[in-house]
C-alpha cells in the first residue's frame, strides 16, 4: 500500500471528506486528490505532521511504499547537495569579497618610503648646493598621514621638503641631523618629495636618509 492509499484510508477511517483533510494540513483539495491518486507525493514533512496528527508512525505509513521511500531519500540527499553547494557558494563569495575589499584597501593606502646611503666626491661638491634625489607619491583622498623621516651628514645641511604639483609646501625640515615624527593633513593629489644638501665646506660628504609616508 503506497502513502496515497495510506492518506485515503486514513481520510476516510476519520469520516473526513477531501475538503477536510486539506484543511487540517494547509493544501489544497486537488493536493489531497493527486497524493491519493498517485500524481504527487507530500515530502517528509507533510509526512511528519500527518504522524503526528493521527497517532501513527512515520514507518507504518511508509510500509511497503518502497518508491516513495526512495523518493524521499533522494530529495533529502539533493538538498544535502544543495547545502554543500550554497556554503560552497557563500565561502567563495566571502572569499571574493575579501579580496576586493582588500584590493580596494591597497588601492586607497598610502605606503611610500624612500632611503638612501651616498657619498659625494669633490666633482659633485664643487656647487654650493647639491639636489640629492626627488621622491613622488599620490594621495587618493583628503586624509591624515604619519610622516617619519631620519637623516644625517657629516657635512653640511640636509633640507626636506613635501609640496603639491602648485609648490604649496606641506612640509618642511633641515639641519645637519633629522629626526621627526608627525601627522599631517594632505588633501587628495600628487605630491614631490625633494631633498637639498648645502652648507658643506668638504670635497667630500656622506649623507643618509629614510622617510617613510603611510596611513
């Protein structure tokens, strides 16, 4: 006896008419008609609320009813898959988000850092002044940056400037030996880094730097 002979005779051992059974369970009456005609199936859950309304076990309803049995077994190791699947689906989606949110936090960060140890001989001295090097960064948006900056000569002045493509100065130090640590407003552009040595009385100097700009 399949569940749809099952259900008929349950309906009528109750004296319920096809209208009243689709009442108690929430379906509709042509529902109720194909379960008993074999069209349809209900799933496991309808199933269960049947059991537990009438006081008899899942197992007796289902006896002898090996194709539906089946049937049920299959759907619940398809939605098993599925489960799989949709976690599958959700940690790769994490998974992409991560990494574009990362990629766009790369994107915005600012991290330069510029460094040197040189010596400069008699031909290279022979200028008052020296333009040691020129560093360039961007800045994507209005922001606060740490500026840290270290620098040192044997001879002479070092003088390190940070100004924006209209030479507006956001920064400024010199002496002999540099050693700073701040935060500093930049607006969003581009900006040059320019390092000047003078003051020097020897052929030859030695010269260090280490600037470090990040968010």
């Amino acid at each position: 006896m399949n569940i749809g002979e099952q259900i008929n005779n349950l309906r009528k051992q109750h004296g319920l008419s096809q209208d009243d059974f689709a009442n108690l369970f929430n379906v509709s009456r042509q529902t109720i008609s194909n379960w008993e005609n074999g069209k349809s199936y209900p799933d496991l859950e309808m199933i269960i609320k049947v059991s537990d309304y009438f006081k008899i076990s899942i197992d007796e309803l289902l006896k002898n009813d090996v194709q539906t049995v089946k049937k049920i077994d299959n759907e619940k190791k398809a939605k098993k898959k599925y489960l799989i699947l949709l976690l599958v689906l959700c940690f790769l989606g994490t998974v992409t988000i991560w990494g574009l949110y990362s990629k766009y936090q790369d994107s915005v960060a600012v991290n330069f850092t510029m460094e040197k140890h040189e010596t400069y001989k008699s031909n290279e001295t022979k200028e008052p002044s020296m333009n040691i090097t020129n560093g360039y960064f961007s800045v994507p948006k209005d922001e606060k940056l740490d500026i840290q900056v270290k620098g040192a000569t044997d001879n002479g002045k070092l003088h390190i400037t940070i100004a924006d493509k209209d030479n507006k100065i956001y920064y400024q130090l010199d002496g002999q030996e540099l050693n700073d640590l701040q935060t500093l407003y930049f607006e969003k552009g581009s900006y040059i880094i320019q390092i000047v040595a003078d003051d020097y009385t020897e052929d030859i100097i030695s010269l260090n730097y280490n600037i470090k700009i990040e968010n």
